[in-house]
C-alpha cells in the first residue's frame, strides 16, 4: 500500500467513524500528552473523545507523601536512579518479556484499532531497554518504523499466555503499578534530523526511551474515577506529571516532566486536558465534558483556582494540585484562571494569550 493509498484508507475509517491510525504522521491522541498550560504562553488544547464519569479528586491518605515547603522550585539536576521494585524477584531478560508477551502483542495485531487493516504485524520491540522487567510488570512496546499505536504488555508467569488485550488497571490504591505504568509512558519527542523527515510538512516523530525509571518515584498529588487516574510524582528532585487510564477509562496514557520555577520566570498557567465525552456526538443533555489535571501552581499564597468562574481546585501547601472534574461545555473564547488566596482574593488571572505570572 503506497501512501496515497494508506492516506485515502484512512480517511475512509475517518468517515465510517473508526478509530484510525497514522503511521509515520502524527502521534496519536491516547499515546500523546494532550494538557495545554492556560496563560501567557498557550499551548495547543487537543479535545480528546471521552465518557463521562462523577468527580472525585482524592488521594488516598495511604499515598500523600510528606508535605513538600510552600512553593517548591524543582531542579533541572537528573533525577537519581530509581531503587529496584521488587529486588527479592526474579528480573527477567528483555528476550524473555518479550516471549511471555507475544500472545497479548497477538491480540493487538488483530484489533484494528492498533493495526489497521491491510498492514503487515508491526515489528513489536521493547520501548524501554534499559529497565528490568518481573512477573506483574506493565511492559509498553512500539515499532520503530512506524507510528502505530503503541501496546502495553503485563508480563504473565512462564507458562501463561493470555490473549486478550490487558486491562492495566491504574489505581492509586496500587502505587506500584501505577508508578510502573507511569515510568512506561515517559519518553521525548526527538526533533527531525533532515528535511527527508517531513511527510507533506509534518514531521515524523523520533523517540527517547532512555528516561528516569518511575518505579522509584513518589506520589505527591492523585485524582482518581472510573479507571481514570493523574498524578503528580516526585523522582529525586524533579517532577512528573501522569495520566493513566484503564481498558474502560479515556485519559491519554501520557507523562510529562514539570517544569522548573524559579524567582523571575514565567508561570504560564495550570497544566489541564480537556474532554469531550462519547466521541462528542452524544445528544444526552446531562453528558458533560470534563477537566483534569495535575501538578504545582507557583503562585505565592495561592490556595485554590477557578476556572472559568464555576470550576474550583484546591491547592496544597506545597503548591501541588489534582483533579478530576465535570465542567460546562466550552462554547467560544478564552480560558480563565483565577488563583485565590484563603480568604477569595484574586491574586492573578491567567488566559490564553494573557500575561504570565512572574514568579516572585
């Protein structure tokens, strides 16, 4: 199939109103971080198709870490290595994942969703090499040639060989797992290195697996419903913000590092991801769209903000924040972020295209 033709293929699934794939163009919306930072410096909002589920931004107390001093400046010093997970266990050879894990890369290749059809079984490798992998372990794979949505394997004992597509399952109430899911989905987005990178002026993506393992991370801040999960995680002195979603969920599994503060730089607003529930057709009045989010807010003396004047999300005292909540559908203009201090006073707007907060 030449590329004319895959084009067309895949704007005819486009049509009929399945999922598709775009090998070698765009990364896809599940395997791409789709949060925008709302303030001086917009970022691009991806609306990503989701179902609608009931709010609930609490971390279980079994998971807080230990309060951080207000207003923490996070280093751009590498993040230690993180300690083994289970170091009692048996660490297995990447050769040996990947044996265990053919009959779930088998149910992947027969999903259209992940290989559209006509293409030949992608080229499954290991995305991260450099980590070790135990029995329970989430393991992401991908094809280096092309963009093809990109499987998770959770490595089962040596004589099973599940055939369904796993259900990661994250959960805050299962740190480990969500940590291993977390420290999966990091990587960086390499820049092209020649023109002949460039399809029809889109580039095509090149990525970094060579990351800070997460296993080892701390969760700061959660949020949680309905398989869905963000987090924000703590490895040394850097920070990490991560959404994760089960087989039933619709967050964008993706992980991004936080960005460092400090006094005189500019805070362009609040990481969110807004979502459209039910691919966004849905004709349910009572369907809503929602927000989420996690990560640090360096406003001095914030405690909360609201968005869009009906939104409101509690900041700790060491300026972190999480949350999983409906909100009204976004019909037209700006969005508007207000950080308040304990007592309701406004103490900076952010919008898209506004002027950032100066951190102090």
């Amino acid at each position: 199939m030449n590329d004319n033709e895959h084009l067309t293929h895949l704007m005819r699934r486009s049509v009929d109103d399945h999922e598709i794939t775009t090998p070698d163009l765009l990364p896809r919306a599940k395997a791409s971080r789709t949060r925008r930072r709302v303030g001086g410096v917009a970022g691009v909002a991806v609306l990503v198709a989701a179902g609608a589920f009931a709010v609930n931004s609490t971390l279980a107390s079994t998971n807080v870490a230990t309060p951080e001093p207000a207003e923490p400046a996070p280093s751009t010093a590498p993040a230690e290595p993180a300690p083994s997970v289970r170091p009692t266990e048996q660490a297995l050879s990447n050769e040996e994942v990947a044996l265990r894990c053919q009959s779930q890369l088998d149910a992947y290749n027969a999903d259209p969703d992940y290989v559209p059809e006509g293409f030949a079984y992608p080229a499954w490798q290991i995305a991260h090499t450099d980590q070790q992998y135990r029995v329970g372990d989430a393991v992401l794979f991908l094809d280096p040639s092309k963009d093809f949505r990109w499987p998770l394997c959770i490595v089962p004992a040596e004589g099973d060989a599940p055939t369904e597509i796993p259900d990661p399952a994250p959960s805050l109430d299962n740190p480990e797992r969500l940590l291993g899911l977390c420290s999966q989905y990091l990587h960086n987005v390499l820049p092209p290195e020649s023109d002949e990178q460039f399809i029809e002026g889109n580039p095509t993506r090149h990525y970094d697996f060579e990351t800070p393992d997460l296993r080892g991370a701390t969760i700061v801040a959660g949020a949680e419903e309905a398989g869905n999960v963000t987090a924000l995680l703590k490895l040394g002195d850097a920070f990490y913000t991560c959404d994760q979603a089960g087989l039933d969920g619709d967050l964008p599994n993706s992980v991004t590092r936080e960005p460092s503060y400090a006094s005189g730089d500019e805070f362009p607003g609040a990481g969110l991801a807004y979502f459209l529930p039910g691919n966004g057709k849905s004709d349910d009045p009572s369907v809503r769209p929602y927000l989420a989010g996690s990560g640090h807010v360096p406003v001095k003396r914030a405690t909360s903000f609201v968005i869009d004047g009906h939104l409101s999300v509690e900041i700790a005292e060491d300026g972190s924040y999480a949350f999983i909540e409906h909100t009204q559908p976004k019909q037209s203009g700006a969005m508007t972020i207000d950080y308040l201090d304990a007592e309701g006073n406004v103490l900076h707007t952010s919008t898209d295209g506004g002027d950032p907060y100066i951190v102090p």
